[in-house]
C-alpha cells in the first residue's frame, strides 16, 4: 500500500511539472509586443472580382494597440483602435471605426483575431500564425457578406526588421467565385509612429 501512496504521488508531481513546463511554452499575446503603440495605416481597396483592376478608393489613418483585460495581473488580449478616412476615389470623405482583439486561444493552439468594423454588419473572425523568423504575420478569416455570402481571405502583414513598418496584402475568395480563386482585395502599409 505503501508503494502505491509513493508512487501516486510522484506520478501525480511528475504530471503536475509537465502540465506547467507546457504552460511557460505556450506563447503568449506578450510575443506580439511590437504592436503595442499608435500606427499610421493606409489601404487601397480593390474590386476582388475585378483582377488587375485599379484601386477604387485609398483610406488613410491611425490604430493605436494596447494590452487589455487582465487575468491575475496579466494582459490576455491586444486591442487596437483606429479610424480610418477615405481621401480618394468611392466614399470619399468615409470616416469609419475599426477594433480588432488579438489573443493566444489555448483551444485553438492559435493566435485569434476578432474584428469589428462601424462600416460593416459583420464579425471578421481569424486565425493569425505569427512567424518570428520571417517578421509576418498570415491572418486566415472569413466575414459573411451581403446576399447570403461568406468572404474568405488570407491578409499578410511583412515587417520590416525592427517592427516599426509593415506592408500588408489581403487576397480574398467570396462564395460566388470558384473556391480556389481567391484576389487581391487590399494593399497596406503602416508606420509606428509612437510607443
């Protein structure tokens, strides 16, 4: 009996140290740090089932990102708040809001963004790989559209070395395109302007 106590309970320490060496390897939304401070962002939109066509308007404005909501003392989220005007082509003179949540979801083993826009009736939900060797981030998400439709899109943002600049390309798929056509939709570029 007493070899069964002294092994249950090794077996049970053993356990217990894995479980929380696991927990210290998982990333974190602190591996995102660079985002945290106030960006300068410009996009190009483009008519998605128009290839090669020219951008149909540019919106330019600022994001600011933050850490938020707290479990135990520690940020668990990145939220970043922006606004962006149309200065050109379509809608000019737009001004709409734009807040994205980032988070590492432990369920999915995955960075998770959510998206919400003043401009759009709709929820962006993404998975966002974050790939430290190459400075970018590949974000896959969907957002359901008019009329029934489900758009599906990969966003790529490419950082520059010190994370203080990327460039970002979105290509995107709606339902009543062939499912393996997917477009450009957005060109980007932003700027960190303050910490």
């Amino acid at each position: 009996m007493k070899t069964c106590t002294y092994l249950f309970i090794v077996l049970t320490a053993l356990f217990s140290t894995l479980s929380h060496a696991q927990d210290q390897q998982r990333p974190t939304v602190q591996d995102l740090d660079f985002l945290i401070g106030k960006w300068e962002i410009s996009f190009n939109w483009y008519d998605t089932h128009q290839p090669g066509s020219l951008p149909y308007f540019r919106e330019k404005g600022w994001q600011i990102c933050e850490y938020d909501l707290e479990l135990n003392g520690t940020p668990k989220f990145i939220i970043c708040k922006g606004e962006l005007e149309i200065d050109s082509g379509k809608y000019l003179g737009r001004k709409r809001e734009i807040l994205e949540s980032i988070r590492y979801g432990r369920f999915e083993n995955s960075f998770e963004r959510i998206g919400l826009y003043s401009n759009w009736p709709a929820t962006g939900l993404e998975i966002l790989e974050y790939d430290s060797s190459k400075s970018q981030f590949i974000i896959r998400g969907q957002l359901n559209v008019q009329k029934n439709m489900l758009e599906r899109y990969v966003d790529v943002y490419q950082f520059n070395e010190d994370y203080t600049a990327f460039e970002r390309t979105n290509i995107a798929n709606f339902s009543d395109m062939p499912s393996t056509e997917y477009n450009l939709t957005m060109k980007g570029t932003g700027k960190k302007i303050k910490k």
